[in-house]
C-alpha cells in the first residue's frame, strides 16, 4: 500500500527551503494586520479600516449590510502554525464549524447550524468556498490549502444574488496575495514534534513597466505517528507530505486594464482519516478508559492521495464610472482516499478480532478518477456614481466528474469485492443584478436579484456487489430547477462611527443524488432546498477607533432542507427532505487595544435549530447505541423519528477569543499571542439522538511567543496547538460497532519568519 515515508527519511522541500530561507534573510512586505500603522501614529495605538470583497467591490465592513467576520494574515499564520488543513478555522469565527471524515480533505463547512454530513464525492454543500474569486463546488477542491493569503471572509447567511445556488447558509471567501510592482517575500519555516515541518513562501515583484508575477510555495509533512498494533502489523499511520504551489501574472499596461493570470497546484499523500473501533463508552459520549490517540489496531488499508491543478483569468476594464469584469476559471483533481471504515482487525466469525466487539470487517475506498469543472462570470458594476451603485452580471457553471466505490474483503487479504461507479454533469446558469440607493447622508437601501437554471444529468452502474446483490444499471436521474433568489437591505448612520442594518435574503441548494450502490440497488434524490433569512445588527467603532464591536440577531426558515442519513443498521446512506427547519440565535465580534501593548478580539455565537417534520424518519445504529428519540419498526427496520431534533454538527455555542501583548525590546519587540475556541455539544454524522453519537463541548488553546524585530520583517516563535492536549471525539461510523475518530494532538515547535 501507498505509504508515507520513513519519519527519518529526507524532507522533500529541503532544497527550496534552502532557496527561499536566503531570499528571506535578504528580505519581504510585512503582514497585513487590523491595526494602524505604528510608524503612522504619534499618540495610541488604533484600529485600521478594514475593507471586504463581500458585494464584489471593495468596501468598508462597516457599511456591509451583513454579518461578516475577516481574518487577517497575522491571525491566520499564528493559527494554522501546526500543519493543519482548512479545518483549523472551525470555531475561530462565529458560528462556523468545519469538521471531515475523509482526513485533510473534503471539508464540511456549516455556518449558523446549516450544513451537509454527506460523504459522496458528488456532495453538495450549503456552504460556498470562493477562493481568488472562483468557486470551488466539489468538496475536495474546498480542501485547497491557504497559504500565502491576504484576508479570508465569513459571510454568514443567504448569499443567493451575488453568489447564486448553493449558499443557503453562508460563503467562506479566500483572497491571497496579489503580485505588485514592488519587490516583495518572505519565507516562513517551522519545526515540531511528530515530525513537524512546515515551509510556506513568496517572492514576486516587477518583470516589466506592466508586468508584475508573485510565486507563493507551501510544503508540509508529519511523519507517521500512530502505531499500529494489529496482530502481525508493524506499521503506523498519521502522516502526510503535502505540497502546493500558485502563480500569478499581473499586467497593467494602462489605468483602463488590468489583467490577473492565476495557476495552482496541489499534491497531497498521506493518510485518510483514522477510524477506531470501539473507543466510545457504551451509554455514554465519553472515550473508553485508557485511550491512546497514539494507538489504533487495523488489518486493512489506510492512503489518501489527491493532485489538483486549475488555472483562472481575472480582466477588468475601467470606464470611469463603471468596471467591466470577467473571470474564467478551470480546475481539475484527482483523489482516492482508501480506509478501514470498521476501525479493528478480524471479525467476530473470524477471531482473532478487536478491539471490542467487531460484527463485521468494512474496508472501503473511493476516488475522483475524473474531474474537470470549468466556470465563467461576467459583471458590469458601477463606480463612484453616488447617490445610485449598481452591478449587473452572468454566471455560468459546467462540472463534470466520474465516482469510483470499492469495497475490500479485508480477512480476504483486502480483495476486491465491490465496485460501483457515477457519472455526474453539472450545469449552472444564471443572471443577477443589485442596486442601492443613498437616500440621504444617513440612510441606504439595497436590493437584489438573481435567477438560476440547473440541470444534473447522472448515470451509475454496479459490477460488483459485496453483499452478493449482482450487477446493476446504468441507472439515470436528470434532477432540474429553476429558482429566483434575492436580498433587500438598509444601513442607517447614526453617527460617524455607528451603523445599523436590517437584511432579508433568501438562497437555495439545487437538487443533489446520493447514489453510492455498493450496498443499495437505488440511488436517492433530494429536492431543491430553499431559505429565507432575516437579521438585524449593528456596527461600531469605539473609543476613538481603539475598539470595534458588531453585533446581529437572525432568523430563518428553511423548507425541504437535503440531510443524509448515514450508515444505520441498514449500512446505506440516503438523501432526505426536511419539511421545514427553524433557526435563530445571534453574533457579536469584537476587537480593542486594551492598552498599547494589549490587543484583544472575542467573537461568540448562539445557534438554535430545529428539524420540523413529523413524517421523518431514519433507521438507526446498528452498532448497538442508546437512542433518544420515538422509534418504530417498518418492514422488520427500526426507526427513528426526527421531528424536534437540531441539526448535526450545529452547536447552540461557538467562542474565541485572542489576546496579543507586546513590549519593547532592543530593536525589536518581545510578544506573546494566545488564542482559544469553544464549541459546545452537537450531534456528530448522525440525524437521530443517542447517548454516545455527541461530541462533548471542547476547549481548544494555542500559544506563540517570540521576538520580531527590524521593523517587524524578522520573527522567531514558540508555538503550541491544541497546547491542553484535549482528546475530543469529532465523529463516528453508526452502522458496525461503537466507531469514532478524534481530534488533532498537540503540537508544538518553532518558527522562523523573514519578510523583504
């Protein structure tokens, strides 16, 4: 099997570490930060302007009529210093959770309790990743690593004029570094335990009068970590290389164009995610005594491997009043991620077998051995044109991919027994337009529209079965829709440093089919899901500009919301429709210099969400949990009805908070950054409640101390991630034994930083 390399084995980046460390030490321009410049200020210390993307033009948030939480770089290069994919955003932004069952791949994004447990490669998401302005629909493009990035946006809520289908819930937007005139780099290198060591870089600058490139580089590797204690196993698992690499072209020739050339790569192997047999407590959420993160007993096989390439093309044309913007974009990965889905070795009718209680052995893999996605906007929007702003635009989205699903006799020495393959074409099209009118120095209104075509034309076959079922197919669905979708708003100033605003938006998720036939003859499909959303807030600066407070309240109702219902005792995922669901709860995100050497930001946030439906039902666990909810027995199947249950992966609570301080010290400064997330309980993977399938509230800490001087253009740091060394169960397989998988260890080590 495809294995990591030895942990003592030579680092594939060392060579161009080597390079970018020299042009390090030469020199880089310093991270964008939220505070003003200090060379700027003669009295305290205050808060810079932030400006977002969020309306398609650039903005101060302030004047957004929506709920938005940024990250800039600082924060971002301090919380994913210990290697982590995407996932390490979870929880460090009101009510965002991100959580996987594939690894370092395939993120699940919920905002505001909505999102999608489905772990079909074809999966949609109510969730939209836009990265450098592209979506990014299938959810192992969203795994795309962030590196070298200027200022990544949460926008909480419908998006459905300006972002269109699939983003019912909200749009996580990823901007880096864009090449400019100036020479500019830097390199930032870590080691840790676990075999740590993280390369991330820049270097870009002019090539001529119009011309300007940036390339941005990232590496990360951990050795192999968990051992394996299978009877006759010597090996271990945990580890991974990773690489990616982006280039970008800028030509200016005149004030009138401007042209954005972007390539990027990836190339990731390493392992998939582990899953544990047994490691829950039989009725409760709690680990079993004695749990070791470090051990794990599989006979089966464990890889993931993804490449990924695309390419985009950003033209705009000024003409003076208005802007004429096209962006075209291609991406294209392949993956297979191949796992030991029963988390043990043997079977209880093939001893030896454990850990615990092992009805069955479930060895599976699945892969992406085609994919293509091609999409192209085109918008006209206004430009200084007060009182009246205006865009208009069209979008259009082609995504054509193949599924691959094996199954594994693993007492058979991993033998092919099952295999099952889809075919999926993907067409969007739309036309939006918005427009808003500054009444008077006070007061402005916004409104919008869009309208949206989609069509799916799907296809799948079984040549083999695993449970002796035979052949079957090719099966077809063709699922369409056709969906307006809008938002209308208003911002009130009341003074220059407050603002209020009200929103209605509504969004949709078009049609999606869950058509795994392993170890079903049908495939399920999910009709077209619909949100109106309403919210409230506030914007503030405070304390001449040395704080800034925002603050909403929200409401939705969501009708035919797509869940999945996973595994059960019936072992086949299907889609379902949700009647309705109800939501409601608030946001607040703070940031302040408590003193000049003290910086502090706090954000929390309170989701409450109800399934509503009395007609819905689930099988349950066939691993033998203790279920919560009303059941029935149909056709021999024990059900579970879901009528007033939450949503999974939806916690009523999300917190953070960070706190900076710094001291002058030589020519430099001496600092130390601390930074905590909270998540409260949520039911993970599964639709129904039961005593052991809930992740238990986590408090998540890290820690960086170091020195910067020059002007802020050298660091050296400690960190720690996850520095308690909290052991929190993130999900789990319902339909063989008390199966779950956990969090990341903690990490710790340093970190050097050069900037030109």
């Amino acid at each position: 099997m495809p294995a990591i390399r030895n942990p003592r084995a030579s680092f594939t980046f060392k060579p161009l570490l080597l390079s970018l460390a020299i042009a390090g030490v030469i020199g880089a321009p310093a991270r964008a930060a939220n505070a003003a410049d200090p060379a700027d200020q003669t009295g305290p210390k205050t808060l810079g302007e932030i400006t977002v993307t969020a309306e398609k033009r650039v903005e101060n948030v302030q004047k957004v009529p929506e709920s938005i939480t940024t990250i800039d770089a600082e924060k971002l290069d301090i919380i994913k210093s210990g290697g982590d994919d995407v996932q390490f955003l979870s929880a460090r932004v009101p009510s965002l959770l991100i959580e996987s069952s594939f690894g370092r791949t395939f993120p699940r994004f919920y905002i505001r309790g909505l999102g999608n447990t489905d772990f079909d490669l074809n999966a949609s998401q109510p969730v939209s990743l836009v990265y450098d302005d592209v979506v990014l629909e299938n959810p192992i493009l969203k795994g795309f690593p962030i590196f070298d990035i200027g200022q990544v946006e949460v926008l909480r809520g419908p998006q459905g004029t300006l972002f269109g289908r699939n983003t019912p819930a909200g749009v996580v937007k990823i901007d880096s570094n864009k090449p400019t005139q100036d020479t500019q780099g830097y390199v930032d290198v870590s080691y840790g335990n676990l075999g740590n060591a993280n390369l991330e870089g820049a270097i870009g600058g002019a090539l001529s009068q119009d011309w300007s490139a940036r390339l941005s580089i990232l590496g990360q590797h951990r050795d192999n970590w968990v051992d394996n204690t299978a009877p006759g196993r010597n090996d271990s698992f945990g580890g991974y290389n990773e690489r990616a690499a982006r280039l970008q072209f800028d030509y200016h020739p005149s004030d009138r164009f401007n042209a954005l050339f972007n390539l990027h790569a990836l190339n990731l192997d390493g392992s998939a995610i582990l899953f544990r047999a047994n490691i829950i407590q039989p009725g409760t959420d709690d680990l079993v005594p004695g749990f070791r993160r470090d051990k794990i007993s599989l006979d089966g096989q464990n890889f993931q491997h993804v490449t990924e390439h695309g390419a985009s093309a950003r033209l705009s044309w000024d003409f003076s009043n208005m802007e004429l913007v096209s962006i075209t974009a291609f991406e294209k990965v392949k993956t297979l991620s191949h796992g030991d889905i029963d988390g043990g070795y043997g079977a209880s009718f093939a001893p030896p077998y454990g850990p615990g209680f092992i009805p069955f052995p479930s060895e599976t893999a699945d892969g992406l051995p085609f994919h293509r996605q091609i999409s192209e906007e085109v918008h006209l929007a206004s430009k200084d044109t007060s009182p009246l702003d205006w865009i208009i635009g069209a979008y259009y989205f082609n995504e054509n991919i193949t599924i691959d699903s094996f199954d594994y006799n693993t007492l058979a020495g991993s033998t092919l027994d099952g295999d099952a393959r889809q075919k999926q074409l993907d067409i969007s099209e739309a036309v939006f337009a918005s427009i808003g009118y500054q009444i008077n120095d006070q007061l402005k209104i916004k409104g919008g529209l869009r309208f949206s075509h989609d069509d799916k034309y799907w296809t799948a076959t079984r040549t083999l079965s695993p449970i002796g079922a035979g052949p079957i197919g090719p099966l077809y669905e063709n699922p369409s829709t056709s969906r307006p979708t809008g938002d209308l708003s208003a911002v009130y100033t009341a003074d220059q440093n407050t603002d209020f605003y009200a929103r209605v938006a509504t969004g949709y998720r078009a049609p999606s089919i869950q058509g795994r036939l392993l170890f079903g003859d049908a495939p399920s499909v999910a009709k077209t899901e619909t949100v109106v959303s309403g919210e409230v807030g506030v914007k503030s600066r405070l304390f001449d500009n040395r704080a800034t407070v925002s603050f909403d309240v929200f409401d939705y109702q969501m009708k035919n919301q797509q869940l999945t219902a996973v595994g059960g005792s019936t072992n086949f995922a299907t889609l379902v429709n949700a009647k309705k669901t109800e939501g409601h709860g608030f946001e607040l995100d703070a940031e302040a210099f408590l003193t000049d050497h003290l910086m502090v930001t706090a954000g929390t946030s309170y989701n409450f969400t109800k399934i509503k439906d009395p007609n819905l039902y689930t099988t349950v666990c066939g691993s033998g949990c203790t279920v919560l909810d009303p059941e029935v027995v149909r056709g021999g199947t024990t059900l579970a009805l879901l009528d007033g249950n939450p949503l999974p992966d939806a916690p009523k609570w999300i917190a953070n908070v960070t706190a900076r301080y710094s001291i002058p010290l030589g020519n430099g400064e001496f600092f130390a950054y601390t930074d905590w997330a909270y998540r409260s309980r949520v039911l993970i993977n599964v639709l129904y409640q039961s005593k052991e399938y809930v992740g238990k509230p986590w408090v998540i800490g890290g820690l960086r101390v170091g020195y910067n001087w020059d002007g802020g253009k050298r660091e050296v740091a400690l960190f720690g991630r996850n520095i308690t060394d909290k052991k929190a169960i993130i999900g789990g397989i319902d339909f063989d034994n008390l199966t779950g998988y956990v969090n990341e260890p903690r990490i710790w080590g340093v970190q050097f930083r050069a900037e030109l």
